[in-house]
C-alpha cells in the first residue's frame, strides 16, 4: 500500500509530515468486506494499527469488536473478519482539529485506498474527519453528497451509500478516548455490529 497511497507535495500545514503513515500491503484485497476509516496515525508511531499487541490504536480497535460481539483477541483476528484499517488523514495532527483544506487534500489519497478493495460493501466512517473526506470524494467527482450534515449520533443507522458500499458514519474508535466517553463507545459496538450484519447477509 505504501507504494500505491503516496503524498507527492506534503502542503498541508496543519499537521505533521514526519509522521505520514499508511498500512502496510494487504495481501489479498479481494478478502476485503469492511474499510474502517478512522482519523490521523497517533502521536506515538508505537500506537499505530500493527505496531504491536499494546499498541493504543490495536487495544482499542480490538476492544471495540469484542464489545461489538466479536470473538477476536488480534488485531489479526480482525483483519480475519475481512476487515481494512485506515485513517482519513496520513499525517500526524498538531492540533485536536484538521482543516477543511486538508481533509480535502488527504482525500485524494483516502479514494485511491479505497478503489484498492472492489468487494468491500461496508465503509464504516469513524469520526467527523473520516466523514468529511469521503464527502470531498464524492464532491471532486462531482457524485452527491455521502453523508448528510448534522451530528453523528443523529446520522447513525441512516441509509447512506457509496461506491457499492453501505456507509456507516460512527466515533473514533482508536485512540483514548474511546475508554473515557462510554456512549460512544457503545454507540461504535452497535455500528460495528451492524456494518459485520450487513457484510454478512448480502453474501
């Protein structure tokens, strides 16, 4: 993937270049049913998906498939449910935000991942960041908007779809806050489950 999701300009200047981070290949892209979106690669590259069995980002994103009902214990386990870990953002935050300018600059990055999985029928969009770069997607290739404006918690459960896939918009599910805000911890337990539902029943 580290070939094939490449930044050529690096002009975004709100975040951090030095800590630009992709997944590394997937070794068969047709196994894939399920692109989980999340926000920007952690602070530490320590926490990053992968980086180890204690890395923040794979505790919490396995936790929240056990809350979903999942018997996994890996993060391997999960990518075993056909499942593709990503951040809408490559680089590394400064900020607690991200500019508009460079959700839509990252995007273009995000659609290329994307295109990489033509069976995936279920994008789960964690996060404000994630939602907003695929509505850039649609907005450059002059398709409707993805995801309606408003809060999350009020999008949750719509019917929304993209490219062949069903859309859930959802919370952040790597990183520590998803072991403070309990709600929205149940909230991505509950999307989580939905989106394996769905992959599940439409073969």
């Amino acid at each position: 993937m580290n070939e094939l999701v490449r930044c050529e300009s690096f002009s975004c200047l709100d975040v951090e270049h030095d800590r630009y981070t992709v997944p590394g290949a997937v070794a068969n892209p047709d196994t894939v049913t399920v692109v989980m979106v999340a926000e920007a690669p952690p602070p530490d590259p320590a926490d990053w998906f992968g980086a180890g069995p204690d890395a923040l980002y794979t505790r919490t994103t396995v936790q929240a498939f056990r809350d979903a009902g999942e018997d996994v214990t890996t993060l391997e386990d999960v990518l075993d449910l056909g499942v593709y870990l990503t951040t809408a953002i490559k680089c590394g935050k400064t900020g607690y935000g991200i500019s508009t300018e460079t959700v839509r600059a990252c995007s273009v990055l995000l659609e290329t991942e994307l295109g990489v999985f033509p069976l995936a029928r279920a994008l789960m969009l964690m996060g404000d960041s994630a939602i907003k770069a695929v509505n850039a997607i649609a907005r450059r290739n002059g398709e409707l908007r993805v995801v309606p404006a408003g809060s999350t918690y009020k999008l949750r459960g719509g019917d929304y779809r993209f490219r062949g896939m069903k859309v859930f918009p959802s919370y952040v599910q790597a990183g520590p806050a998803f072991f403070i805000e309990k709600s929205k911890r149940q909230m991505i337990a509950e999307d989580i489950a939905a989106a394996l539902a769905y992959v599940r029943s439409s073969g």
